[in-house]
C-alpha cells in the first residue's frame, strides 16, 4: 500500500462527509499536519503512558493554557499527578 492510498478504501470501509464536528462515532477530527507527523515520529518509540501524560499535564500546566475542572476531567485522569 502506497502512503497516499486510502487505508478506509483498502479496507472496503466508505468515507463520509463529517457535519457533526469533532465525534468519536465519526473517527474523531481530522488531524492538523503538524499533529499527523508528531504523530507518526512518536510511533517509532515505546512510552510509559502515565509518564507520558504527566509530562503533558506539566507542560500544559507551564503554558497556563488550561484550568483544572475535576467535573470537566474524562474519567481515565482522575489519578494525582506529580507535582
């Protein structure tokens, strides 16, 4: 399979016109480029995933970018992380 093929048409699976927004019933959002190839980079390494996500709550926390909202938190972070 070339890296420009349709993995969903390989598959037999057909596409559809998204216009609901972002859902997970609707495979999510499509992915900005920059996001796509960290993706892709991140692929090539194995992780810790709590390591993982801590790390990523410290750094949205350095950026003052969120609030912390525990009824707003998805159910699998409910865990303390590291100060």
């Amino acid at each position: 399979m070339s890296e420009n093929s349709n993995i969903f048409e390989t598959l037999g699976v057909r596409t559809i016109v998204n216009a609901k927004g972002p859902a997970t019933r609707l495979s999510g959002g499509i992915m900005r480029p920059e996001v796509a190839g960290a993706m892709a980079r991140a692929s090539h390494h194995c992780v810790d995933m709590a390591e993982l996500q801590a790390a990523a709550s410290r750094n949205i926390r350095g950026r003052k970018l969120a609030t912390w909202r525990p009824a707003l938190r998805p159910a699998c972070c409910w865990h303390r992380l590291p100060a």
